[in-house]
C-alpha cells in the first residue's frame, strides 16, 4: 500500500507554482516511479488574490506559517519564498520543529548554511537543495552519490546563465556589453538590476555551495574572489577570438590535496574545450574526479519548469528517508569541518593583459621591463595599429604562468607610466 508525504510549500510565486503544478499534475507518474503518494496538503502566502494557473482544489491554503510548522501531518515543507529573510527564519524554525525542508535558496545556503546545516543536523532532520544551483542539472545529487567514491580534483562552473547569454551575443553576434544586456533584460535572462549577475556574485554563491559539498565542510562565501564581465569589450572578445579562446564567467575549485583554490571571473577558455560550446542561458559544471575522470554536467540553469523539476527530486529522495526512519546515510556538508583556502596571493595563472599607450617609440620596451622585474615571462604580443582612440593604441599581452602577486604589481607599476590609460584589462587563461 503506498504511503501518503504530505508536503506544505511556503511561497506561491514562480517556482512555489511549477512544484504546486507538478505534485497536482504528475502525481501518478510520481507514484508509480517511486512507490510513494505525493499530496500537496497546505500552501502557504501572503498574497492570494494573484492568478498563478495552477488548480488548488483541494489544497489548503493559508497565510500562516507557525501553523504548517504546528501541523504533525506535514511531513516535507518547501520553501520557495527567496532571499535571507524572512525564509531564513522558516526553515531554521522548521528544522527545529522536526520537519524535512526542501529549497532553491541559493543565497539563503550559501550565507547561512553553516546554520541550517547544523540545526538539521541537531534535529535529525534533512536539508535538501538541489535547484540551488544549475536549476534542473542533477549536480548536488551527483557530486553527493554518483561521485561519491571521488576525490574532487578541479571543478569548473558556468553557472550564472545571465552572464553566459551576455558572453554568447557579445562573442557570436559582435554586441558590446551593454547592447548583449538590454536583450537578455528583454528575452527574461537578467533582472531589471543584473549586478548580481555580471558582478559575478550569484555564480560565487553557487560555487559556495558547490565547493562545501565537494570538500565535505562549509565554505564560507566571503572568502571568495569575485570578479564580474562588466568590464569586458567586443575588443576583448576579437582578441580572444584571434588567440584560439573563447571567455566565459567560471566559478572555478582546484584542490592540491591540501587547499582549495576558488573564485569566480571572466576566464579566457580553449575553443576546444567542450565548456567553449556551452552557449545562451545554459550552465554547465566541467568536473574531473581523481577515478573517474573528466565529465561534464549540462542544461537548463534556471527556470520555473527546471528548478521545480529539481525540488521535486529532493521530495522524492526525502520520501525513502522517510520510510526508513533515519536521516540519509550520505551527509551533504560537515558544518564543523574546516576547509583550508588558498589567498589569491598565492595563485599562479598565465593572464591575458590589455591597455592602451600612446603611439610612440620604446613604450613595448618598457612595459616588458616591468614583466621581467616581476619575473613574469610573455609569451604572445598583439598591438594594433589604430582603434580609433585619439593618440592611443591597445596593446594585447599573453604570460606565462605567473602569481597572482607579481601580476598586481607589474600592474601597478604599469599604470605609473604617463603614457598608459589607468583602463588596463587583466583576465586568466584557463588551466
């Protein structure tokens, strides 16, 4: 006899609704795949005077979500709600009551995540987040059980499907940057305020995530370096072309064995390199474990249909939890394990350098004698003749691998010279 998961969500916004659609609409396909019935008992809302297309018949629905926590049928609460608060102080307050917690809330577990991690943990509780990162790509579940028997060794992300779109127009189409931003503010793919998409600070939480799930303890989002495509133009994107690359915003996790290296930024990437052809509004994590090898996991990055799809994953997982009457045997994330991180002083790339000087005689010569002081070798010199800046013209430098130290300051002592722009480029190949 199938058994009854009650299941409350909290928010019935975009993704609240595609969960609500796919519990109402799939429930036999649900029940006859896993065995169990799926009933979305109570919703919970502030606003419910809106339209959201989905039949609720039969659904109780309400504004009051002490009463979800207090009601011993729920088994699984799903927040979809968003942001800090007040869905921190929801699921904290859910955990604490004994009930499984499902979210997409991305912000919410990578600046609070230690908290919840360890408030499910005292409870006996799970908390699942799978549409956190890579909207419907199975990443968590994967790097959770299908890689379990891996250490990670590198991990590459294009995760922010705003950011890939804008790079995919600006590297296929010619756009400039702000052109390949008012399309995709108008196709959907990025917010009225994209700061935290071209910023590059939502693909860092999702690394965060990523990488504490990788390492087996908390990564705190802070640390991370950030740097975002804002600055990058269609000249940039013509050079890279010429030097056999294409630039993509990676969030990106290396491991020696003893420390991790994270940070996000636009990283110039080989054209042959299958994340080369990840295009659009798609993400993709490129993952080399140290037995299996390379793989690389692909699709929609977000979405109402895709994250829904993802949560729904969770429930059904937190269903056999459930039925066995203990937690997963498989711990996402260790709250009181310390992960070691590299500074970003420590880190060597080869860099892709580009400024402007004015067209005069010996100038090259110079800007390589501030490489050679630094002890940073070049390796590919482009300088056009004109681009249109009066009395300027843009020189393009490869490196070899260099530290990130060094780098900062030949760029310093660079910008010194009165025959330099202080708009110097910097990017890192990837490796």
């Amino acid at each position: 006899m199938e058994k009854a998961v009650n299941v409350g969500i909290v928010g019935m916004g975009v993704v609240g609704t595609g969960v609500a659609k796919i519990l109402l609409n799939q429930g036999h396909l649900l029940s006859e795949r896993t065995g169990q019935r799926f009933v979305l008992k109570t919703v919970v809302d502030l606003d419910w005077e809106r339209e959201r297309g989905v039949d609720l018949s039969g659904v109780e629905k309400s504004t009051d979500f002490e009463a979800l926590v207090a009601d011993p049928t729920i088994d699984i609460i799903v927040e979809t709600v968003g942001g800090i608060e007040p869905a921190f102080t929801m699921v904290r307050r859910a955990l604490a009551a004994g009930k499984h917690v499902v979210t997409a809330n991305k912000a919410l577990i990578a600046m609070k995540g230690k908290t919840l991690f360890k408030e499910a943990e005292d409870h006996g509780v799970e908390l699942r987040f799978e549409a956190s990162v890579g909207g419907g790509i199975p990443i968590i579940k994967s790097l959770r059980e299908g890689l379990v028997a891996n250490k990670i060794k590198n991990m590459y992300g294009i995760i922010n499907g705003t950011s890939n779109y804008i790079l995919t127009r600006m590297h296929r189409d010619g756009l400039d940057f702000g052109a390949a931003l008012r399309e995709a503010q108008t196709q959907g793919f990025a917010e009225a305020d994209p700061t935290l998409d071209v910023g590059g600070g939502d693909a860092a939480r999702k690394l965060t995530i990523l990488a504490s799930i990788a390492a087996g303890g908390f990564v705190e989002f802070n640390a991370i370096p950030v740097e975002g495509n804002t600055e990058l133009t269609t000249l940039d994107i013509n050079f890279a072309k010429d030097f056999g690359y294409v630039v993509k915003l990676l969030a990106i996790y290396r491991f020696n064995g003893e420390k991790l290296d994270l940070r996000v930024h636009p990283t110039l990437v080989p054209g042959d390199h299958l994340l080369a052809a990840v295009n659009n509004e798609l993400n993709a994590v490129f993952i080399t474990g140290d037995y299996v090898g390379d793989t690389m996991f692909y699709g929609p990055g977000a979405g109402q249909t895709p994250t829904a799809s993802a949560i729904v994953s969770d429930l059904v997982d937190l269903a056999h939890v459930l039925q066995t009457e203990k937690t997963a045997s498989i711990t996402t994330v260790n709250p009181e394990k310390q992960v070691p991180l590299f500074s970003l002083e420590e880190i060597t790339n080869r860099f892709y350098l580009r400024l402007f000087t004015m067209d005069q005689p010996g100038i090259l010569a110079q800007i390589a004698g501030v490489f050679g002081k630094h002890g940073i070798s070049i390796s590919s010199v482009v300088q056009l003749e004109t681009h249109g800046a009066e009395n300027y013209v843009p020189i393009v430098l490869l490196t070899h691998e260099a530290s990130e130290k060094a780098m900062f300051k030949a760029m310093a002592a660079i910008k010194e010279f009165p025959f330099v722009r202080p708009d110097i480029l910097r990017l890192r190949l990837f490796k």
